[in-house]
C-alpha cells in the first residue's frame, strides 16, 4: 500500500514537472521578453507610430497570404497522411492546422498533440502513425529553415560583419561563446550520451522508450522519401515557406521606414529578417510572443533602424497574426462542432 501511494506521488510530481515545463516556462519566457522589450521603448512614441505611418492595406494583404500558407500546410500534411493509409478530408486537415496555431497560443507545443489527436479520432487511425507524420511535418520544417539560415547568413554576411565590428560588445559576446571549450565540449558529449543511449542493447524501461520513439520519428519522417506524390509535397513545402517569406516582404511596404530599406538593400532585408524570425518561433513562448519581436527588431536594427520603429513594426505585425489565429481558431472549433454532429447523426 505504502509502495503504491510513493508510486501515484511520483507520477503526480512527474506530471506536475512536465506541465511546467510545457506551459508555465514558455508563458514566463514570453512575459520577460516583452517586459524587457517594452521597457526599452516608448509606448507613447510607438503607437504613435502605427498611427501615423502604417498602410493597413499591406497589413491586410499579409494576412491573406498568411491564410493560404496554413492551407497549403493542410495539403502537404494530407499527402503524408494519405501514405501512411489515413485519409481525412481537406477541410478536417484545414481545421487542424488552424486549430494547432489558436491552441499554441494558449499551451505552447500543445497544439501539435492536439491536432494529432484531432485527425486520429476523426479518422479512427492509431495516435502513433499520425504522431509520426506530424513530427516529420515539423523536421521538414527544420530542415527548410536550416537550409534558408545557411543561404541567409552567407548572401547577408556583409552587412552583420559590419553591424557586429560596430557593435563590438555584441561582437565580442558572440566570439567569446563562440571560443568557449566548454560549448564544443557539451556538444560533444550529448551526441556521445544519444549515440550511446540509442546503440545501447538490455536497456531499462526508460531507455527502451527513448529508443522506440526515435524509431517511431524516424519512421514517419522516412515515409516522405517513400511516399507517392512527393513532387506535390516540394511543391507545396515552397509553397508553405514561399508566403511566409511573402508575407514577411508584403508588410515592409506597411511604414515607409522598412519600404525603403527595400528600396536601398532589396530583398535580402526582408530575407534576413525572415530567417532570424523563423529562428526565434523555435523558442518556447506563446504563439512566439516575445523572441518574435526580439528577432525582428535586432534584424532591423542591423540596417539601421531605431528602437521604436522596429518595435512599432514587429508588434503591429505579430499583433495582427495573433488577432488572425484567434478568429481562425473560433471559425475551426465551431467548424469541428459542426461536422461532429454531422458525423455523429449519420452514424
């Protein structure tokens, strides 16, 4: 007796532990970076800003072509799900990436597990298969931006050599982490501690599990090497990853202050921007409030723009998005209360 109330104590600090992590640590992160953010500039100054020189009509057009990413993101995901023998309707799929967006801005990374959980009940399919698809949606995902940082950094490395030799600090921060043994040396060690844990044979139960679950990534990330339609699913990924950097450029021409770095820098401004903010949505936070802004101000502050500007564009724009998800999350769970009734009554 006394065995089982220390085992359901366990359990109980191990899930209090995991909702920490999963929910209160991003809404911490979050906060912190927007009390910082907001305590380095005026309030006044930036609405003042948005006021004054933003052309919502661009806003609006970026909203748009937000929409349709999320759609071509549904589509992509079918053709992984088709070959993985689960087959739900367009629109399910269209529901469930609106939902993951409005449900991660209230439980960061939860939205994942839920549209999982989604499609797997709607299409009696196992957790599992559908987990796997979705993850590998998501390294696709990595993988792209890895790629878009690499191409970014080497076609933008003149003008960030030149911010970071005038901005020494920053520069001798970034030399210094850089230099540091004990980077390279953690490095080292947690590929040595993976590569041990996942070619480790009579294992314990806890290892056992890590190394089934790598398997099961794995295995529904290699379903997009074999899957029928592949042509479709590169299509649609520069499709996804096309409009957010459409997007991003369609809104620069919203203050005249980032239109005419377009005019003098082209779009490798917008590019660099893109990149650094895609970086920062890997961050845990709410819906990316916070490091999302951060990187686009340091991004702007790069080719000279003030504090003020950069943050009056960064929160118009991310302010404008979150609004969206809201309204697409109403639309979807209706949508999906809707179609259960539906659903149900033909059953």
């Amino acid at each position: 007796m006394a065995y089982i109330e220390m085992t359901s104590e366990k359990k109980t600090k191990n899930g209090m532990m995991r909702a920490l992590l999963k929910y209160i640590v991003p809404l911490i992160i979050s906060i912190g970076l927007c009390y910082l953010l907001f305590t380095g500039i005026d309030f006044k100054e930036m609405v003042a800003i948005i006021r004054d020189q933003c052309d919502f009509r661009w806003i609006g057009l970026g909203l748009v072509i937000a929409v349709l990413s999320h759609i071509f993101r549904a589509y992509r995901w079918g053709i992984q799900l088709s070959a993985l023998n689960v087959h739900a309707p367009a629109y399910a799929l269209i529901y469930s990436i609106f939902g993951t967006y409005a449900v991660n801005l209230v439980f960061p990374r939860l939205g994942e597990v839920w549209r999982t959980g989604y499609i797997a009940q709607r299409q009696d399919a196992p957790f599992a298969t559908v987990f796997g698809s979705m993850v590998a949606d998501r390294l696709a995902d990595t993988v792209t931006v890895l790629l878009l940082t690499a191409v970014t950094f080497v076609l933008a490395s003149g003008e960030l050599m030149k911010y970071l030799s005038e901005n020494g600090e920053s520069y001798a921060k970034i030399a210094q982490i850089l230099a540091s043994p004990w980077l390279w040396l953690t490095v080292v060690a947690v590929i040595a501690l993976l590569w041990a844990l996942m070619t480790r044979k009579n294992s314990g139960k806890a290892v056992s599990k890590l190394q089934n679950a790598v398997k099961e990534l794995w295995n529904g990330f290699a379903v997009i090497v074999k899957m029928p339609g592949k042509g479709r699913w590169l299509l649609l990924t520069l499709g996804v990853w096309g409009c957010y950097f459409i997007q991003m450029y369609v809104v620069f021409y919203a203050f005249p202050f980032t239109a005419s770095l377009l005019h003098t820098y082209g779009v490798l401004v917008a590019l660099v921007t893109f990149v650094l903010s895609s970086i920062a949505m890997g961050v845990p936070s709410n819906g990316g409030i916070g490091p999302w802004q951060w990187s686009v101000i340091f991004a702007l502050g790069i080719y000279g723009v003030g504090k003020a500007e950069a943050g009056a564009f960064a929160n118009l724009v991310l302010g404008c998005n979150t609004l969206l998800l809201i309204v697409l999350g109403i639309i979807t769970f209706i949508g999906i209360a809707l179609d259960r009734k539906r659903y149900v009554s033909r059953n």
